[in-house]
C-alpha cells in the first residue's frame, strides 16, 4: 500500500477552517448604546419628560418673563406714572356752610388725567345728586340734569388735562337731616392706550442713555470695580487658602473667621465700614493722624479717587471667603505624592506652588473670575450703601436705580439694564470661546 502524503498548498477542510476559527483569539466587542432605543426606552423618555415639565415651565416663567419685560419696557417712553393704566381722578365736596333750609351751596367736582402724555377717550362722568339738593342755576359746560341724574360728556381730554365743575344748589331740609354729598359714588368712564401694552416703539431710552461721554465714564468705573474687585477677591481667596491648606492648631476657628465677611448682613458691615473711615469720627482716621501718615483726616468714602478704591476693596474684602471655599476644597484633592517627589527632589515651596499647585488650580481659579465678574459687575447693594454712587462710583447698577427711581424714567432705567446684560453676554461668549478654551473647560 502507498502513503498519500498530504499536499501542504491544499485548501484546508472545514474541520480545519473550524479549528481555526475556534483557536484564534476574540476581540471583545466595546460596550455602548444599543444602536435604536426601543419602545421601553421611548415610554421612559417621556415619562423622564413629563416629570422634568413643571420644573422646566415654572424656571422658565421666573427667568426668561423678566427677561422678556426687561426687553419690552426698554423700548418705550414709560415714565414711573405710566405703570397704572391712565385713568381719570375725581374728588368730590359741597362748598359752603349750609345750617338752614333754603341755603346756597355748592357741589364741586375736580377731575384730573391722572396721564401727562396720554389721551383719554369718551370721558363722561354721571352722577345722582342726593335728595334735598335742588339745582339752583346754571350747568356748567358739557353737563346735563335730567330730574336728579346729573351727565357730564368731556369727550377726549389731553394729558394733563385739569378740569373743576361748581354746581349751584339749594339746601333742603332732608340734606340737612343726614344727607351726604357722597352718599353716591360718581361713575366715570374712559378709554386710553396703556403705554405699557401697545406697540409703540421708540429707540429715545437707549439715545440717552449713550447720549454724551457720561456712559463711557461709568463704564469705565464699573469695568475697574468689577474686574479689580474680581482678580482681588480670588487672590485673597488663594492666599487664606495656602495659609489654611495644613493641618494647624485652630484650623477650624480660623476657617470660621475667614467666612465672617461674607455670612454677616451687608447692611451692618457697610454701615461698619463707613463709620470706621469716617474723616470726623472714625478710628482709621485718627490713627493715620496720629501716626504722621496723613496731616488731615481724608474722606475715604466722599472723596476721588478714594471712593471708587475704598468699594474696590470693600468688595475684595466681602467676598473673598468664597473664593477661599472652593479654592481649599480644590487643594486638599490634589493628590500628595507629587509634592512628596518635589520634595526629594529640592523643590522650595514657591517652585511647588507655581509649578504644581497653580496648574491644577487654574480650572477652578476660571470659573471663579467668571462667576465672580458677572456677580461683581451686577452688584448694587455694596455701592449704594457706602457711597451712593456718588464721589465717582456710580457704575451701570446705580445708573438703573437713578434712572428708574430718581429721575422716575422706568423705560430709561431698562435701557441701562438691557445694556448690561449686552456686556456681560459678550464677555461671556470672550470667555468660553479663548480663555475657557485654553483651560480645558
């Protein structure tokens, strides 16, 4: 018999192709989302939907309604009288002193557009003169009586307008006996355009708000408060944070006093301030007297450029402990074993800081100055209670409250605010296209 000896260029059989196929090694596949989502997931997603609705619907009524009547109210002429619809004002009395039947008198109606600026149309005033009053000469112009129903048709009346009928009577002795001028109300009626609801536009608010330099210069001072008020908040913030980083004796003491300045009242604390650098009675003065640092007493908060530096650092001062909380919070994650290296290897402190603390710090340091710059840049309260936007502190914030409430222009005071919320959407579009960019966030 004759050994076949297999041909090695062969196709292999299908038990080899098995064998093959069972040796070699499987890839395993990547988990990952099921390509379709099915009916299960669909029912879920609209269940998950239903839920997060309310929420949705009622953030966005307290959000974007403001917003929109921010919008709204800066583009028209509305002056603080014109939040009220215009109406007409009346005010009713019986002049003289009747004491006997058969007396003259009076009865004066004095009516008013309670509008400057706008018409009210079909103004008509009706009234029922009370039993024992008798008619006792002429109407006045345009009324009429028919039996007691006193009528009055004034048509259209211009803003401002002011008118006063006197209605001459006779005195009976019913009046007399308890009658009361009063005792029917007058009904009047009217119609007018609510400034506030039509659809007259005007670009006036925002021509005078950038009518002449006076914007630029509170632009200016609102970008130095906000900016050096911001970058020295958080360096205070890293600097208590470095301090408290290790573990020393009355860390939690200390911990609590860096968090005074931003849990105590504003109120209380800017009161504080300004009697403490009062140029008559505060201590901080009389210390720098009798120091030879100052000859007289300076007056830190009515003077410039002291002013816009003493709310500069006040907000520095009132809200670097948030800075300080997060920035802590950040630093006591990093891990330890680097710093242990840079220890072996001869790092001074500086060079751990600076080349290993402060890179991993800038994602958090980021979201600070974006935080604290917008909240800065809308901050009132501080201004307003140490200076009053006076002595060249008068920022954007202080303009609205000016314009809206001082000079009683609540279309103006919107312009400043729809201006502000112009700059801080295009400084936070600059910030997360370059810098956050850059950062990794």
């Amino acid at each position: 018999m004759t050994d076949t000896i297999p041909d090695s260029d062969a196709p292999p059989g299908r038990a080899d192709r098995h064998a093959q196929a069972m040796a070699a090694p499987v890839s395993p596949v990547p988990p990952g989302p099921p390509a379709s989502s099915g009916p299960l997931a669909r029912r879920e997603a609209r269940l998950a939907w239903g839920m997060l609705f309310p929420t949705l619907f009622i953030v966005s009524l307290v959000v974007v309604l403001p917003l929109l009547a921010v919008f709204w109210i800066s583009f028209k002429p509305v002056g603080l009288a014109d939040l009220r619809p215009p109406e007409v004002v009346m005010r009713e009395d019986l002049r003289g002193r009747p004491e006997a039947p058969g007396d003259a008198a009076e009865i004066r109606y004095r009516l008013r557009n309670s509008s400057q600026d706008i018409e009210i149309r079909g103004v008509t005033l009706a009234d029922t003169l009370p039993p024992g009053l008798e008619l006792a000469g002429e109407l006045p112009e345009p009324c009429t009586l028919d039996g007691a129903r006193l009528t009055c048709d004034f048509g259209t009346i211009e803003g401002g307008w002011r008118a006063t009928l006197e209605i001459p009577v006779t005195v009976g002795a019913t009046y007399l006996d308890g009658g009361d001028v009063a005792a029917s109300a007058p009904r009047l009626t009217g119609t007018a355009d609510n400034v506030l609801t039509n659809f007259d536009f005007t670009l006036d608010n925002f021509a005078r708000v950038f009518d002449g330099g006076e914007f630029w210069r509170t632009l200016g001072i609102t970008l130095f408060y906000t900016f050096f008020g911001t970058v020295g908040a958080i360096v205070l913030g890293l600097f208590a944070a470095l301090l408290l980083d290790r573990d020393v004796r009355g860390q939690g003491l200390l911990r609590g006093l860096f968090l005074f300045p931003y849990v105590a009242p504003i109120i209380a604390v800017a009161f504080t301030w300004v009697i403490l650098f009062d140029p008559f009675s505060g201590s901080v003065n009389a210390l720098l007297i009798q120091m030879g640092v100052t000859a007289e007493a300076i007056n830190f908060f009515g003077q410039r450029p002291f002013a816009l530096i003493m709310v500069t650092v006040f907000a520095m001062w009132s809200y670097f402990p948030l800075c300080f909380l997060f920035i802590l919070a950040r630093m006591q994650s990093l891990p330890d074993d680097i710093y242990e290296a840079a220890d072996m290897d001869g790092a001074s402190p500086f060079q751990k800081f600076w080349y290993l603390s402060l890179p991993q710090l800038m994602g958090i340091l980021t979201v600070l100055f974006l935080l604290r710059f917008i909240w800065t840049f809308n901050k009132f309260d501080d201004i307003f209670l140490l200076t009053g936007g006076n002595a060249g502190t008068r920022t954007l914030t202080v303009n609205v409250y000016e314009q809206a409430f001082a000079v009683s222009n609540i279309g103006a005071g919107a312009a400043v605010a729809v201006v502000i919320f112009g700059c801080l959407l295009i400084f936070s579009v600059l910030f997360f296209r370059y810098i956050s960019r850059e950062e990794g966030l």
